[in-house]
C-alpha cells in the first residue's frame, strides 16, 4: 500500500503560502533523555515511538513540513557507531514513520546531512563511497514516502553537489531542497558569501533554496536577505542560538517569543519556508506559525490547499460579507463616489492639554478639509494616544478622524482591543503601519513589541470586517467596518520592493493608499503608472517646506523621504523666514495641481504645527 501524501504537490503549495517547517530533532530528544552518546537514527527502529512523538508534537504545534529523523542516517557517521550496514534500513524506517505521523496533514522532507568528509582532502574512493551513500540516503526516502529531500546543514559546496547528483538520479521524482550553513563572518567552507552560494546552487538545479543552523537567527536573517536575489524559493531554519551549559546540560537561550520576531523578519525578507535547527522546540515553531497565519493571508489563494486537510488549511474562514466600501463611513462613501478628499494630519501636543490641536482641527474643516488624520506616536515619540484624541474630536465637534495604527506598541491583544474601541466610539478610519522603531524617539530604551506589521495589521482589520477575530472565530456582536489605508513611499530606495510589499498590503485588505510627501510631480507619476494595477485610490502626501535646513534634514535624517536636490536647491536660494516658507507653499502647490486629476486627493503633513500652511496649499485646490 502506497503512502498518504497531500493532494497539493509540495512545489504547488509554497508558490501559494508560507509553509511552516518542525524544529530540532536531536537536541530535543536529548532533552526528552536519549544520550548524546546513542545513535539517533537508530531510534527509528530500537524506539519509534519516541520518534513518533516528537513528529505529533511539532505536527500540532503548527508545522505543516516534518523533516524525518536522518540527518546522520549515511555509513560516514553510523560507521562511529558500528551501524554502517543500516543506512537503507534507518532512512527507510525514518520516512515511513514521518509519513505516517503527517498522513495527509502535512509534508514530509527527508532529512539528509553532511558526512564529515572535507572533498579538497577526502581520498577519491572515499568522495565514491559519499555519493553512494547520499543516494542510498535519497531512494529510501522516497521509497517511504517522503514529499522532498532536504539536504541541509552543508558548510562545502563540493559536498553538497555530491550529494545534489546522488539524490536526483536516486529520486528523480522529488524536489531537493538545498540549505547551507554560514560561519559569523557570513561565508562557507570555501570563503564563498551568499550570493555566490545561492547563485551556485542555481546553477546546478535545485528546486528550493535554505540557510539552517548556524548562530542564531541574526545570522541566518542576514544571510537568507543576501541569497533571496538569487529567485528561488527561499527556507530559512536558525538554531535558537547559540548553546550554554547549564547544571551539566546544553541549552539554547533564544526563546519562541524571541524566534516570533524572527519569523515574521524572514518572511518579509522573502522567505517562503521558515523552521527552526538546533535548540528549537515544538514551542518555538507555535510560536512560528502564528505569525504565518498571520502574514501567509496576504498572499494566499482561496485554492491554495484541498478542503480534506484541515489541520494545515491557509484559507481564512469566510465570515460575513464585508460592508460595502460606500457605507462604512463619510470618509469612504466621498472615495467610492469618486469624489477629490482633502486630508491633514494633526496631533496632539505632548503634555495634557489637547486644546490647541482641537481648534487647529476645527479650524481645518470649517475651511473645507473633508477629515484630520492623528498619528500614533510619530517619531517614537510620547504623547496623548490618538484614540483618546480622536474621541474628543468626534465628542467635542463631530470631527471624523483618520487613525493611525501601528505595530510597535502593542501586541496581538492589545491591537484587537484597540480596534474594538476604536470602532465602539464611532472611529471608522485607519491608517495602518509599522510604525517607527523607540531607537529613533526620545525613549530608546523602550521595548518595541512588532507582534504584527502593517501586513499583519491590515490582515487582521480586514478579518474583523468579516466578523472574525484573528483565530477566525465570530466577534460577538457583528463585524467592524473599517476603511483600510496603508502607507506607501514614493521616494524608497527600492521601488521594486516597496511596489511589492504594496501588493501584499492590497492583497491583506487595504483599500486606498496615502503616501510619503512628494516633491516631484515625475516621481509621483512613475509610481502612479507602476501601482495602476492595483486599482487603489491614491492620497497623495504633501509637505510644504519652511526652510532649506528642514528639507536638508527630512532628506537626509528622516527614513522614507527622498526630496530632490533642485528642490532643496530652490530652497536654499531663499532667505529664511517667511520667503522661505512661500515658496516651500509654492513648491508644493505646483506638484498637487500639476496631478490633482490623477489622485483621488491629498494629504497634508504641516510641519510644526503651522496648519495655515495646508490652507495655503489647498487654495482654489476643489475650485479649479
């Protein structure tokens, strides 16, 4: 009887979402009492059920990939333990016991490792006999049914082509996964650095692209951000750290919450694969496949896996059907018309008194401004939440707001009960981003948290409009109905990768764009025509500038904003004061009117709190 596999191909799947790989093997038997000095491969005949175990425990920890229990499973190594006569019979048994495990509930990667040998000193027959044995290693695999073959933890490319031609003539039918391991100064055996390591592996063919083990998840982030460029999909598996001897015992010190940031850093790098190595525990890739669940929705088809697997389904339950763009409020029935909108950002003053903020906002909207949008600490900087202040809008005046949200200051739980609130009291609006990191602001040293980034957030408001809590259970009560906005800069260094990340951002539920100020009507309309794919109604940043030090500044101290030379030039050629001031009004007046026909509005960030610059930006704006 042939062995249960998933009905999606493994190749399939990682195109359609992040798949989430188990964790260490080894060093969690060890801790569960099997002796550094057994042979672990050799459970998976003298105890199975051990082996068994450890594969439930990550199966329902999240992890839709189990690795079989291999790694050392070549004569090299179980020729230490007087077992070299067991390579077939150990991968066989290892593969037939993962399988069994996984069912049809999960993928199953067989597991091959280096050999020891070092190919620039390893003797000719010896080089033979690696060859040998990695395809003895690869055809046991596949024959016990085994979805891929991960060959991992390699530090010689010399080795690991071996060991690529051995297991493609071996199992021609499987995917090879190819995973390196660097040394601190980032490089393999040979010196090479990433790219050429991943550009090499290219080369010669492989389906699947790694980085495992090493010292931690820094490095394995640093490397895995220098071997995306090479195109393939991309498998990233740190070791929690490195080990310390504690009470007789080795422990790996990074914890699951720490390896939650990680995971999250690893897919926005672009990996599509994210495990753990050495050290790491079923907790470790809970933790992990939260936040898959969390960021793989932005990017997920409804068909990416069959209904009859419901342990590893990405499809986010359906909920209600969400309220229609036009009613979910003033704000978004103006854009669903059609209609030119006018924003302007205004945020309380640090400190107790909100007064001057509210009546700059009023006077804003008795001027004609359609909404005021209140940041969430800009800068990392301490000030009264924007929530309190956009209550008192609606309260005092009936203001309707635009609020900030970001990810750094709250986690999973904070951030739903800040929508909830947020929407109790009649606040409709978000604006949702990552939010600037405390090392920035006046409190460095206070903690970012970063459960969720813009991607996640989004994710989960957009959930919430379908009536569904981020673990796609009913919120009691109904569903929010909240237009989305996401950030976007024109100016970034890598337009290709900020156009990217836009894509996730429309694909989680962002419904209109507001970008980073822009000085340069050609910059905006570059990326005007490179987004009108995304059918996404566009706000256009403005900042009118108040002198030549404040452009040098934004340009070069602010991240995100990208002011032309002959901008600050023109600046430059004004004295400071009031002439200055005019003609930064000047510069900013001649790029909206020159696109105003091709945005659905604007959003005016005033510097310093000099909101009658906005006005005289807008002047005649809706008249002409």
């Amino acid at each position: 009887m042939s062995p249960t596999r998933p009905a999606a191909p493994f190749l399939d799947a990682i195109q359609r979402s992040i798949l989430v790989f188990d964790g260490a093997m080894g060093s969690l038997l060890y801790e569960r009492g099997v002796f550094v000095t057994q042979n672990f491969e050799q459970l998976n005949v003298a105890r199975p059920e051990l082996v068994k175990k450890v594969h439930a425990d990550y199966l329902a920890a999240g992890a839709n990939v189990i690795e079989t229990n291999t790694f050392g499973a070549n004569r090299f190594r179980l020729e230490r333990y007087g077992l070299v006569d067991e390579v077939r019979r150990f991968n066989l048994a290892g593969a037939r016991i993962a399988r069994e495990v996984a069912g049809d509930d999960a993928y199953v990667a067989g597991s091959i490792g280096p050999t020891g040998l070092v190919p620039g000193v390893a003797a000719r027959h010896d080089l033979t006999a690696a060859s040998a044995t990695f395809a003895e290693q690869a055809g046991a695999l596949a024959e016990g049914g085994a979805d891929l073959l991960v060959l991992e933890t390699f530090r010689h490319l010399d080795e690991i082509k071996l060991a690529i031609e051995a297991a493609r003539e071996a199992a021609p039918g499987l995917p090879i996964l190819a995973s390196m391991t660097f040394d601190t100064n980032g490089a393999v055996a040979d010196g090479s650095e990433p790219e050429r390591v991943a550009q090499t592996l290219r080369d010669w063919g492989i389906s699947l692209l790694g980085v495992n083990c090493g010292d931690g998840p820094q490095l394995s982030l640093a490397m895995a951000e220098r071997m995306a460029a090479a195109g393939l999909p991309l498998c990233v598996q740190p070791n929690a750290g490195l080990p310390r001897t504690v009470d007789g015992r080795l422990l790996y010190m990074a914890t699951p919450e720490y390896f939650d940031v990680f995971a999250r850093r690893m897919i926005q790098a672009g990996a599509t694969m994210i495990g753990g190595c050495c050290g790491t525990t079923p907790e470790h890739v809970r933790w992990m496949a939260k936040s898959a669940r969390m960021l793989r929705g932005a990017a997920a088809r409804d068909d990416a896996w069959p209904a009859a697997r419901p342990r590893i389904t990405i499809d986010t339950p359906a909920g209600l059907e969400p309220t229609p763009l036009a009613e979910r409020s003033p704000l978004a029935a103006k854009i669903a018309a059609g209609k030119f909108v006018v924003s302007v950002e205004v945020n309380p003053a640090p400190g107790l008194d909100p007064e001057g903020a509210l009546s700059a906002a009023k006077m804003l909207i008795d001027s004609g401004v359609d909404v005021v949008n209140v940041a969430d600490g800009p800068r990392a900087t301490a000030r009264m939440t924007n929530l309190a202040f956009c209550s008192l809008l609606l309260q005092r005046y009936g203001i309707e707001p635009i609020l900030h949200v970001c990810g750094r200051d709250r986690n999973l739980i904070g951030q739903m009960a800040h929508l909830l609130g947020a929407h109790a009291i009649g606040i409709k609006n978000l604006v949702v981003i990552t939010g600037d990191p405390p090392k920035v602001g006046d409190y460095p040293e206070a903690t970012a948290v970063y459960d969720l980034d813009s991607i996640g957030l989004l994710h989960m408001a957009s959930t919430m409009n379908r009536g569904l809590d981020p673990a796609g259970k009913p919120i009691p009560g109904g569903k929010t109905s909240f237009l989305l906005a996401t950030g976007m800069e024109p100016g970034a260094p890598d337009l290709d990768k900020e156009i990217a990340r836009l894509e996730r951002k429309r694909a989680a539920g962002a419904d209109i764009i507001m970008t980073q100020p822009v000085f340069h009507q050609d910059l905006l309309e570059k990326v005007l025509r490179r987004i009108e794919h995304l059918k996404m109604p566009v706000l256009v940043g403005v900042l009118p500038l108040v002198s030549h030090k404040n452009a040098e500044f934004l340009h070069n101290e602010v991240p995100g904003m990208q002011i032309p030379e002959e901008i600050r030039e023109r600046m430059r050629k004004v004295p400071a004061g009031p002439e200055a001031r005019k003609e930064g009004v000047r510069i900013a007046r001649e790029m909206l009117f020159a696109v105003r026909d091709r945005v659905q509005g604007a959003y005016l960030m005033p510097p310093l709190g000099k909101y009658e610059l906005a006005l005289e930006v807008l002047d005649g704006l809706k008249a002409s």
